[in-house]
C-alpha cells in the first residue's frame, strides 16, 4: 500500500491523499486526510486519478 500525495494546481501539497491498495484499475478512489488525531477517511469526496481532481459526491 502506498500513499499518494494530493496537490494543488500552483504545486503546493495538501493534508489529503489516496492510497494504491483501493485503486486497483478504478478512476474514483476514496479520500484521506492526516490530521493530529491521526488518519481520517474523508466522507462525501473522492478523487478522480485520471484528471487528478476531486469531486464532491
């Protein structure tokens, strides 16, 4: 499993990424966010790997 960073279009990251393990050969993976308590799954949001956005469900 592999993490992978989310980043703005200026380039700059963001708290949020997407692990490998759920990709597999999906276009609409789920969403994490690192915060102090630890990780958390982000509900509501997915990313769409082809056209590296997110998108609100």
């Amino acid at each position: 499993m592999t993490k992978v960073r989310i980043f703005k279009k200026d380039g700059t990251a963001t708290p949020y990424f997407w692990s490998t393990e759920d990709a597999g050969d999906r276009t609409s993976v789920t969403v994490y966010k690192r915060t102090t308590d630890g990780v958390k799954r982000k509900t509501g949001v997915s990313f769409n790997t082809i056209t590296n956005q997110m998108r609100r469900e």
